[in-house]
C-alpha cells in the first residue's frame, strides 16, 4: 500500500491521475480515488498533506496577476482535492 507522499509523487508524474482528481468532487469520490490507487492514506491525511506542498508559496497565475499581467476579478479554483490546493474546510 502507498503513502500519502508517494502517491502524490505518483500523481504529479501521472496526466491520468492528475485528470481523475480533477473530477473528484467530494470525499466519498476522494476516498474511492485513494483505494483504487492502492494509497493507505485516510482523507483527513490525504488533504492535510496536499495542503502542506505549497504552503506559503503563491502559483504563477497569482505572480502573473500581481505583475499586472494577470486576468482580473474572482478565479474558480479546479478541485479543494488537488495537491497545493488550499482547503477551505478548515
């Protein structure tokens, strides 16, 4: 069984994983998501990590953006699933 953080090696080295996460869209899918992919991590464990990998650090659509070169007003984030995606649950 995989850990947390080798699966979300995994999954950045993975278009077809990366895709199949984008569909996730709530727990029960991110739970089925974690046992097809044979990874032990609970979903509590899966997102705190996921959160972890870019704590601090702003994307390049936010540099862009903050360069003047990025699009203006709200933009809709791709999954709350993804890794690096700050969770708003908390």
């Amino acid at each position: 069984m995989k850990t947390v953080e080798e699966f979300i090696k995994e999954i950045e080295k993975s278009e077809a994983l990366k895709a199949e996460l984008k569909a996730v869209k709530n727990d029960d899918e991110l739970a089925a998501f974690l046992k097809k992919n044979d990874c032990g991590a609970s979903i509590k464990e899966y997102l705190e990590y996921a959160d972890s990998l870019n704590e601090g650090e702003i994307g390049d659509d936010d540099a862009e953006a903050a360069a003047g070169g990025g699009r203006t007003g709200p933009q809709k984030p791709t999954s709350p699933y993804t890794p690096g995606y700050r969770s708003l649950r908390r």
